[in-house]
C-alpha cells in the first residue's frame, strides 16, 4: 500500500502527446515536445550557460521561443534503432527504447523536464486536495478513502438540496492518514455542483479549528467573519460576543429562508469538546435540532474517545455518525494505473516523452526489492501515514538532479532513510555538539547514573571533568569559565533540563540540580556518529573507572 | 400626524398587517364580484346532495405537486346529513370549478393533490372568460391589486391614508410564471405605496401553502405566499411558519406600558414601541423617553453583519441571502429520489417535532395545569415556580413550548387571559449575567449591559412593592429558564433575583426552571431552595413502548408508516430504552436504518435493471411499492445502524496499529503486570521492550522511535500519556481494555507482524 501510494502521487500522468508548438508547424509530424512556458524557456538558457553571467542575461533577452526551438526534438525515430541495439524481450525492448527515447532528449530538455516535474509533483504533494484537476483535486483517492468520500458526499448532496435534511458526522482517524482530504474533496466536489452563481451562493462552508479557536469569543468571531464573507456581508471586527452569538441565531433564520446550506467544519474538534462550558457545540447541534435547516456539522478528531468528552446535552443533540479513517495496511498489492490527464499546459505536468520515460524509471525504481524493504521498516515504525510518504516523495523529488534526471531507487532510499530518522533528534543534536559540552553532558549523565544524593548540578559536573583531565592530562582540558559556557549552551540546547521545573530565584546557578533528558543510547549513538569524538570521552561515558593506560588519541 | 391601529369602511375591519384587495388604477370600473362561482357544468353556485352520501371537507387541489396515486382518503370525514352540498372541485390550472357530481365520471371525494379539469390535463389553454368573476381571478388577470397593510395614518384633519407593501403575481417576476407556481400563489414583494384608504376593498386571508394544504378555507378569497421576492436583487426568501405565530403573539405586550403624556404627538391609539417606518424600508432613529423606568428605549441594532434591523423580521436587503430559484425540493414537500424510504428519513429528522408530543400526556397536564393557574391569577399570581427536570432526550422543553402555545391560542380566543412569554436559554447567552439583559429584551425591547438590565428590571418588578402597578394591564409574565444549571454562578445572584421577583406582589412573574439533574434545587443555596417551592415535575427517561410509539406516531402522521417492519423499530426501541431512554437516538437509529435501506434497495436496482423492465429508471424516482426486495426497512438494516452508532473506535484502530505501536502495547501491558500498577514509566516499558526483542533476536528499537510510538498512541488515547516532552520519563497507561487489546494482538495481521506474539501470555 504504501508502495501503490507513492507509485500513483510521483507518477506523471502525461501520456498523451503534448501540444506542437507553432515553430515546429512546418515538419508537419507529432513532435512529441516539451511543453516550456515563458519562464522555464528562460531556465533552460540559464541552464545550458551556467557559466556565463553575461550571456545568461543576452540569452534571456532574447526570445524564448526561438531559442528553445533550436533545441527541439527529433521525432521519435531512434526507437527501432535503440530497439535493434537493445536485445530480445519486446519489454525490454519497450522499455529500452522508451529510455533510448528519453535519452534522445538534451540536456536543456531534460533539465527543463525535471524541474518542471519537480514543481508540479510538490505541488500536488503539499496540496493533496486542492487545484485543478490535473493537480491533487484530480487524483483518485485510495480505497477506503474513496468509500468515506462516497458516503460523505452523498449526505452532504442530501443537505444542499433538501430542508430539513441535516446531519452531524464525526471523523476520527491518526494525524496525517486523510480525514481533512476527505472533507476539503467531498466539499469541493459539492461545491463546484451547486454553486453555480457566484455572487449567490448556495452552499457555504465554515471552516474553525478546535486548536486556534478553541475559545468562545474567538471561535464566534471567526463564524461570523466567514459568514460574511461567503454571504456578502459586511463584517465587523469590533462586535462582542454577544453580537456575534445574536448574529448567528439571526444567521440561522436568513439561511432558512434564503434556502442555503452551510457546512460547519470543526477540525481538532477535541480542542471544543474539552470545555466544560461547550456553548459553540450546543448552539450549532441545538439549532439543527430545532429548525429544517440545510446544515451539517463535520468533526474531525484524533482521539477515539472524543464523543465521551462532550457534555451530555451536546451528546443528546449529536448524531452518532462515526467515520473511521484508518492507516494505511501493510500488505503492498499490485498498483493501479494512474488515470491519464490532458496534455500539459504552461504550469501542468510536462508530458510527451519526458512524461513517459519518468513513468517507466519510477515503475523500474519502485520495484526494487531494497526499496521495498525500507518502506516495509518505515511502516513498522509507524511513519508510513500519508503524511509522511508524502514527506518522502517530496524529498526525493527535490534532490534531483538534471543528469539522468528521473527518479532512482537509490534517492527514494535516501528520502525513506531521512524520514525514518526523523525521530531522531537527540541523537543529531548530540552529534552536533562541540567536545566540551560532549564533555559537560557525559560528566552529568555520569553522576546521575552513580546516583546519590543531590543529583548533578554544573560544579559536580566541573569537578568530573577536572578530574578526569588531571588524571589524563588530554588537550581538551578547558577553564571554569568556558565550562560554565557550554553548560548554559547545553541547557538551551534542551539537553539537560531542571527536574523540577525553573529554579528558584537567588538560587545560585552552578549548584541548581540538572538532568539529562537524552537516554543512555541516544548519547552513545550521538558519539558515535560525532565527528571528532575522542575515544577517551567514549571510554569515559561506557565504564565508571578510566585507566589511565587506556590510548587516547589527541589529535 | 397620528397612527391609527385600524380602519373601518363598508362594514369591513382593516388591520395592521392584513393582506386586503386594493382597487387599481387600471382595473377598469369595479363591479361587485361573486365571492363564490358557479360550476362549469351545472351552472349552479350550490347543488345539494342525496342524503346518504358521506360529506368530504370541500376541498380544494392546491398546487402542482406531483400526483400521488396512492389513492389514501383523506380521513377527516364527517357524516353527512340533510342538506349539505356537494363539494365543489377547483382545478389547478384554470381555476374553474365543478362539483364532484358533475363530472364525468363523478367523483365520490375530493382527490388528493393536484387535480386538473380535462381541457388543463389535456394541454388545452384554459377557455377565456366573457368576464372575471371572482376577485381573485381579477387580481390574476391583472385588473385588481393586492397589498399588506403596513399602517394607517393620518395627518390633521386630513383623509386616512394607508401605507400598502405590494404582493406579486407570478407573472411579475422575473421568471416569469413557471411550471410549479400554483394557481393562486402570490410573492410579497418589497415595494410600498401610500394611498387614501378607502382604495381598499375587503381583507384577504394569505397563508402558507402548508396551511392552506391543512385546512383549506370555506370561502373562495384565499391566497398563497409562501416567499418574499426582491425586485431589486431578484431573489427569493421563504416566509417561515413560527415566524407568523410570533408576529401575531408580538401584538400582545405592547399595549401594557403608557406613552409618556408629555409627547403630544402620540395619542393612545398609537402603537408606542412598533417603530417601524413602513413607507421606507430604511430605519429611522427613534428613542422614547420611558419615564416609567427612567430609560430610553433604543430599538434594537444589530452590529455585526452590517445591517440594521428595526424589527425582528427585518427587511434588510437580501443580496446573496437570497434564493436565486425556489429549488425544486422545496415545493410541495416533495421527498425526492427514494420515495418511502426517503420520506420516511425526513419524517424522522429531529427537526419534524409533532404537534403534540405523544406519551407525555400527564406531564403536559401537570404543565397546563400549573401554568393555567399561573396566568388565571393574574393580579394574584405570587411565588408560582415550578422546577422541571429529566435527563437530556425527554421532551421537556418541546412538551412545555408546546403547552405555552396551547395556552396562548386559547388566549387569543378570550378563554385565558392574555399572557406574556419570555424564553431564555442559559446555553445561548454570553455569560449568566446576559440573563438580565435577555429578559429586560424580551420584555421591553430596551437593550441594555447587564448591570443596567438588573437595576431596570428591579424596577419593573416593583422594587418597592409600588412601581409594578403601572406596567400593568395585569399581565402574567411567564419565564421560561432553559439549561437552568448553567446560570449557577458562585454567589447565585442571577437565580436568585430571578426567583426572588417571582415572589413579590406586584411582579406577577411565574419562572419555569429546566434542568438536567434531579436534585439541583437542594444543591442550591436553601435561600433560593426556599423560593423555588416544592413543586417538581421530573420527566423519566422514555420506556421500550414509549420509544416505540413515539417512532409509530411520526411515521403516521407523515404517512409512511408502511416503510417500517415493526419488528425493526422494536429492535431500535429495545436497544435505545437499554442505555438511555433518549428519543433523539432512536430516532437517528431509525433514521440511519432507513438510509442503510435506502442505499441497498439503490444498489439492487442498479445491479438488476434488466429484469425491472423498461420502467426502471423512472421507478427508482418513486416506487412506493417496492416490496420486492427491500422497499421496507429490516431488522438487518436497524443492526447495520447500531454497528455504526453504537460500536467502539478502538478495535480496529488497534488493528491497524503498525507494528511498533504493538510491541510497545505488548511491552506496557507485561510491565503492568509484573509491576502490579496500573500506569508504569516509558523507559520501564522500554526496558522490556529492549529485553523481550534481544531474547528473540531482532534488534532493538531507538528510543527516539519509542518516545514518537508512546505519543502517537497517546495522541489517539489509545494510552494515556504525559506530555512528550518528558521523553522517557513519561508515565503510560493503557486507556482500553486489557482484553481488547490481547484480541487485536492474536489477531492475523498482527501475527502476520509479530509470528511469537501468540506465544506470549498477555493477561
């Protein structure tokens, strides 16, 4: 699954042929082109003259299209010439003369290709549910997804067409795994159907988040600012809350009237349910209850539990419509074809053979079995969630190159591996700090692993350290002062931390208690990894007594 | 210039607020009409009956919804005895009658819905007539206005002018007259005219097309309207029921408070507080001098949303507020794709409250009761409080609307004195003190802070015992507190004063309290106790036959109750009374079961219309009948409904748990048991956790992962955990059951997972 995810978010769904450009009329044969626009035309004289500064800026000056047709293709004749050279197989042979054909391509073409590419595959992968339809708004959503969009989209239709049709739905699922994309698509969909006239609408949305209005005054406020907004009203930023509650009872009534429909999205909605005062819950459920208003109240949560957080009469008034998102399975199925898109426009996707060879590379690179198992280590640590393979195409993506210039196996591995890193924090903060606050911080995980009484603090630290260097005599003896310096540092770096929260004022900061918040391993793994760390402060922090006969090499 | 309340010419009583005729300039010379008209046939205005025959209501065909041929009689029949008439049958489209008798064939009783003569059926333009008969078809024909009165004035000595606002043809519109316009709907638009008032010719009685559905009228003066149009924007906006109660309660407490006598413009006709311009629709600015109370009256502004609204109903510009077209399922209550089924859902909407709430019979006469007393005290009425209680779902605050509007129908028919009501919730209000500004609102139309509203309503309840005379006319103000729990505040100052009004001589307030908790009088302070008496009303949570009945009585009055199996909804009963007794979740458990059933009998029809025949598609638009597969909503669909409604989250998102996110449970659910306590330290758990996968031989795990893996889960709650920031220092705790999670354990994905999960002993 994860596999079939990233196959269809990375793939490049142009293939079909690209549009002819008009200097190329005159050969009178589909050229299968690059479809460049102003901007990128200037990119690839950029391209092509890094060197240059000067005959970058002539180049720019000149037009583009003239140039960018010097470099226009051939048609697509080296196929049967790469099919003679390539070998038996009619795949292989397929598949070699795709590439002999993506190859065929320049450089300036390639490079263009790859960053035009790039562009539109992070701007699919940052805005899964929004844009055109060539973009994220057109992908198709995975299986299950798709089925609560169905059932979603289907109720919601119910509530735009009809009065006296409304519902309250909860979606509950972990972070990053498509509830908001389920929402953000159904409400798009819907919508583009009935909202036809665009200075009146018919269905409006109003988007609050449990998190940033999770208090009454502001989430009213924010109610009626989009309320006017959809409606055509003029917004007043000064009304109190009294005003804003009035406004929406008065809201309610016109809506009704009117025959519209609005659809309250409360994401992180257990930032509302925590309240023990839940008026925004009770006033939005309570009027649905009350009146055939064309409403619907969509909640999306994280936790499981959060209907038992509401206060009883919100209960009452909720219906108990669950949908649960859930993660992504395990198991890798076969993946489906992605859905061809028309040919590319200025910003769209680059189609023709650039699109094809893309597809083919990505579907070689993606069946690599080391790919693969990376991926199935991501999953099991928990960060295969959609959000964070998207965080992984993301960054392949951005780190091609123009040479050959489409995806390999080996950058996906290296975007899997950095994610899977990702929690690693610690880890990377100790392997990025200098030798004395290394120093510092294994003198304190020293004492608190002897224990006694009184735990660390910055002069029992000192004097470890001290002691350890009188005993070795290394180079990294260094004075209070400095010491002191990157204590404080490492204090910040949130490394160490006061057990009982701040200390006391006028309590003297070189006898305050610290603790070190990394584990055992974080900071044997940071060392490790460290640049320059001396063996010595290895052997240091692993045994309690250094013999004074064990090598140090100061270098 | 000075404001008249009424009119009176010929005999006939014009209000403020009636719809009335208004001859026209164009409209030719008036000739008296015939209020009645003949049939087609017979020629006769009256044919009497044989005797025997049953006497229908004589009813009239509406609108052009959609014939229904579902051939149910219309059950209000009454026996008919010597000398009734025939009914006389309206036809929709050229509004021409003809008695029941002399069609051919006849008809025994009036159809219903929609009922076309031949010629309309046919297609055939309706035959012109040598002359308009009836008024109203001399105001379709353009030849007679019709218009609301918005006021009567008249300035010195001069004749009484009238202020009109404009009703609208169809054909005035911009859409021009449609498809799905009745015969005699009419739009009331915004624009106004003045004019002498002897222009108007008699009152006309327009209504709501659901009223007029109800009970068709005896006369043939009758007209629609059901939308408000914008000529301007050329938008609709619908005129909704409750509101028009509302307007005609409105009336009622203005004539208890005196003018002041010093402003000489006014005189006791006047209608002091309805400061409505009607001859523009922008507000003026108007404050009076309330000498009684010491303040001024502002009306009411409000200040968000950029518009001013002078009354309640308001009249502001509708904009993008406006329906643009009527949309086609608004009309004639049609139920859309689905049919039974559908129909049956929208019956079963909260929203669809009855009139009268089925088995709450004794508790809405306790109510009556209580408030009867109430209001027949009149000068008398102290100390009358009564506290209602019953957990959230019981009716309590429907059964007590619907008793005030029993009783103010009753008072506007004389057999009650009249009564003022105030409805205050505690949820919809800022804070508990907004509760004195509320009232004051409601009461007097001033808008004031809460501080102000106190000292104000301090006098109005006769703070020394003298002031509350003069607001008189001896009117009972009944409160009704909402959510009366969220008004304790920590000196209960609010409650208090509220209740300690209620016991002063001249205050004539009776306070109905509504709350969850039983006891919450004695958990009061004993001062405010004492004043609430003695009298409680609990409502019990609704028993299995209640919750069936309640269900059985929606259905029928929407009339479909052939969509449910009885067995389906005892199921939904049985269920519901078990855990809480609470009517909004077994209506929604029905309501889920018959869009369950509804997406099933689609997916049928779509995987078998060859075998429907050629009327397949338009019978999946209403086929009512559908009995062959699954027209009718099953047990098995109310169980579908109770899976999703009342299952539990967490089984399978411990399915779905990745790998790691397992291990950790394992690993927090053996240190639990071997440390005895219930949460246990993360690097406790992680400890073992290291331990049990070096004794298998995998590799261990970072602690970062494990420190993300402990928040993720806390994050769902499916532990409870501290905040990540402690790292391993976290306490955990497992927020499911142990037993749940050892069966999401043994489970084949995660065996798939971890093969020597199943050889642990998990509880």
């Amino acid at each position: 699954m994860p596999i079939d995810w990233l196959k269809r978010r990375t793939a490049l769904t142009g293939e079909a042929t690209a549009r002819n450009r008009p200097d190329d009329s005159e050969s009178g044969e589909e050229i299968g082109s690059i479809c460049v626009s102003g901007s990128s035309a200037d990119e690839v004289t950029a391209f092509t003259d890094s060197t240059n500064a000067q005959s970058k800026r002539a180049l720019a000056k000149a037009s583009p299209a003239k140039r960018v047709s010097k470099a226009a293709l051939p048609p697509v004749r080296g196929a049967p010439a790469a099919g003679a050279e390539a070998g038996a197989e009619a795949g292989g042979a397929a598949n070699a003369c795709v590439l002999a054909s993506f190859a065929a391509l320049s450089a300036e073409e390639r490079a263009a290709g790859v960053r035009a590419a790039a562009r539109f595959i992070s701007r699919r992968l940052t805005d899964p549910a929004g844009g055109g339809p060539e973009e994220g708004g057109g992908m198709r959503l995975r299986g299950e997804l798709g089925a609560h969009a169905t059932a979603l989209g289907r109720r919601l239709a119910d509530v735009a067409a009809r009065p006296g049709v409304n519902t309250s739905v909860l979606l509950v699922g972990p972070r990053g795994v498509g509830k908001t994309l389920v929402v953000e698509r159904v409400l798009t969909q819907l919508a583009a159907e009935v909202n036809r006239d665009p200075g009146c609408p018919v269905l409006g949305v109003v988007r609050v988040n449990g998190g940033v209005h999770a208090e009454e005054r502001a989430a009213f406020r924010e109610i009626a600012r989009q309320l006017c907004m959809t409606f055509s009203l003029q917004y007043q930023r000064s009304a109190s809350l009294e005003d804003n509650m009035g406004f929406l009872a008065d809201m309610f009534l016109d809506l009704r009237r009117g025959h519209k429909a609005v659809v309250f999205v409360l994401d992180e909605f257990d930032g509302f349910a925590r309240r023990p005062k839940q008026t925004l819950l009770y006033n939005l459920l309570d009027a649905l209850h009350r009146s055939d208003m064309q409403s619907a109240v969509l909640c999306l949560s994280v936790r499981h539990d959060v209907m038992h957080m509401m206060e009883k009469r919100v209960l009452s008034r909720f219906s108990f419509r669950k949908a649960l998102v859930l993660s992504l399975a395990a198991e890798l199925r076969t993946p489906a074809r992605p859905a061809p898109a028309p040919a590319g426009r200025a910003w769209g996707p680059p189609g023709g053979a650039f699109a094809v060879g893309w597809n083919a590379a990505l579907r070689r690179a993606l069946a690599e079995p080391a790919l693969l198992a990376a991926l199935q280590a991501l999953h099991d640590q928990g960060l295969a969630e959609p959000r964070d393979l998207a965080q992984v195409a993301q960054l392949a993506v951005l780190g091609l190159a123009g040479d050959p210039g489409f995806l390999r196996a080996a950058d996906l591995a290296a975007a899997v591996t950095e994610v899977a890193g990702s929690q690693q924090t610690l880890v990377d903060a100790v392997r990025g700090l200098s030798v004395l606050e290394l120093y510092m911080l294994v003198a304190v995980v020293r004492l608190q692993r002897r224990g006694g009484a009184g735990g660390a603090s910055f002069e029992r630290a000192f004097a470890e350290y001290s002691s350890l260097q009188r005993l070795h005599r290394t180079a990294d003896a260094y004075g209070r002062a400095a010491a002191l310096r990157a204590f404080e540092r490492l204090l910040g770096a949130a490394l160490l931390e006061h057990p009982g929260g701040r200390t006391e004022r006028g309590a003297l900061r070189e006898f305050a208690p610290v603790e070190a918040r990394a584990a055992h391993q974080e900071i044997e793994a940071g060392l490790a990894r460290h640049a320059s760390c001396p063996p010595l402060l290895k052997a240091w922090l692993a045994h309690e007594v250094v013999h004074q006969s064990a090598p140090n090499d100061d270098d | 210039m000075r404001r008249l309340r009424h009119f009176e010419a010929d005999g006939e009583t014009f209000r403020v607020g009636d719809a009335a005729f208004v001859v026209t300039e164009d409209g030719g010379e008036y000739e008296s009409d015939e209020e009645n008209e003949p049939c087609e046939i017979c020629g006769e205005v009256e044919k009497p009956h044989a005797p025997k025959q049953a006497l229908a209501r004589r009813g009239r065909c509406a609108d052009r919804s959609r014939a229904r041929g579902c051939g149910e009689q219309d059950g209000r029949e009454q026996e008919g005895g010597e000398g009734v008439l025939v009914p006389m049958l309206e036809c929709g489209g050229c509004l021409r009658g003809f008695h029941l008798d002399c069609l051919n064939p006849p008809l025994d009783d009036v159809p219903k819905g929609d009922w076309l003569c031949e010629a309309c059926a046919a297609g055939n333009p309706p035959p012109r007539r040598a002359r308009a008969l009836t008024a109203v078809e001399k105001l379709l024909a353009g030849r007679l206005g019709l218009a609301r009165v918005e006021g009567f004035w008249t300035r010195g000595d001069g004749p009484p002018m009238v202020d009109l606002r404009w009703f609208l043809r169809p054909e005035d519109l911009h859409t021009g007259r449609l498809r799905h316009h009745g015969a005699r709907e009419v739009f009331l638009g915004r624009g106004t005219a003045e004019a002498p008032a002897e222009c108007l010719l008699r009152p006309v009685p327009v209504v709501s097309r659901r009223a007029f559905a109800e009970a068709p009228p005896a006369n043939n003066d009758v007209l629609v309207c059901d939308y408000l149009y914008d000529e301007i924007a050329q938008v609709f906006q619908r005129r909704l029921e409750d509101e028009e109660e509302e307007q005609a309660a409105d009336g009622l407490h203005l004539d208890d408070y005196e003018a002041d006598s010093g402003s000489d413009a006014l005189s006791d006709d006047d209608e002091a507080f309805k400061l409505v311009a009607a001859t523009s629709l922008k507000p003026k600015s108007h404050t009076m001098p309330l000498s009684a109370f010491g303040f001024r009256v502002h009306k009411r502004v409000r200040k968000q949303g950029g518009r001013e609204w002078t009354e309640k109903r308001g009249a502001g510009q509708l904009g993008a507020l406006g329906a643009a077209e009527v949309p086609a399922a608004a009309l004639g209550g049609d139920p859309g794709p689905g049919g039974l089924l559908a129909a049956a859902a929208a019956a079963l909407a909260p929203a669809a409250v009855p009139r009268s709430m089925p088995c709450r019979g004794a508790e809405r006469a306790a109510l009556a009761a209580f408030l009867e007393e109430a209001v027949a005290a009149g000068e008398d009425c102290l100390g009358q409080c009564l506290y209602v209680s019953g957990v959230p779902g019981t009716g309590k605050t429907a059964t007590a609307l619907e008793v005030v509007r029993d009783l103010r129908r009753r008072a506007t028919a004389g057999q009650l004195p009249a009564f003022r009501f105030v409805e205050l919730n505690a949820l919809r209000l800022p804070s508990p003190q907004h509760a004195y500004s509320a009232l004051l609102e409601a009461l007097t139309g001033a808008r004031a802070g809460p501080k102000a509203a106190l000292a104000a309503l301090e006098a109005l309840f006769g703070g020394a015992g003298a002031g509350g005379a003069r607001g008189g006319g001896g009117r009972v103000t009944v409160l009704l507190v909402d959510e009366m729990d969220l008004l304790v505040t920590r000196q209960q100052s609010v409650l208090y004063n509220i209740f300690e009004w209620s016991t002063r001589p001249g205050a004539r307030l009776a306070v109905i309290g509504i709350a969850n908790t039983l006891d919450l009088p004695e958990r009061l302070l004993p001062r405010i106790a004492s004043r609430l008496g003695g009298r409680r009303l609990v409502f019990q949570p609704y028993s299995r036959e209640q919750l069936k009945e309640i269900v059985l009585t929606r259905l029928a009055d929407a009339r479909v109750s052939a969509a449910f199996n009885p067995r389906a909804i005892e199921y939904a009963a049985r269920k519901v009374a078990a855990v809480s007794g609470d009517v909004r979740r077994v209506l929604e458990l029905c309501r889920k079961g018959a869009e369950v059933a509804a997406e099933e009998a689609a997916a049928t029809a779509a995987a078998s219309p060859p075998a429907a025949g050629a009327a397949a598609a338009p019978a999946a638009g209403n086929a009512p009948l559908g009995a062959r597969s699954s027209g009718c909503v099953e047990m098995r669909h109310v169980d579908a409904a109770v899976q999703e409604m009342f299952s539990a989250a967490h089984m399978q998102l411990l399915g779905r748990a990745c790998r790691l996110d397992k291990l950790l449970l394992v690993a927090l659910m053996l240190e639990t048991r071997f440390s005895g306590r219930a949460e246990a330290y993360l690097e406790d758990v992680a400890a073992r956790l290291a331990s049990l996968l070096a004794a298998r031989l995998e590799p261990p795990v970072a602690p970062g992962d494990i420190v993300a893996a402990a928040a993720r889960l806390g994050a769902q709650r499916l532990l409870l955990a501290d905040a990540g920031g402690r790292r391993l220092r976290m306490r955990v705790a497992l927020n499911v059951a142990p037993a749940d999670v050892a069966h999401a354990l043994r489970g084949a994905a995660a065996v798939a997972a971890v093969p020597w999960l199943a050889q642990l002993e998990l509880l």
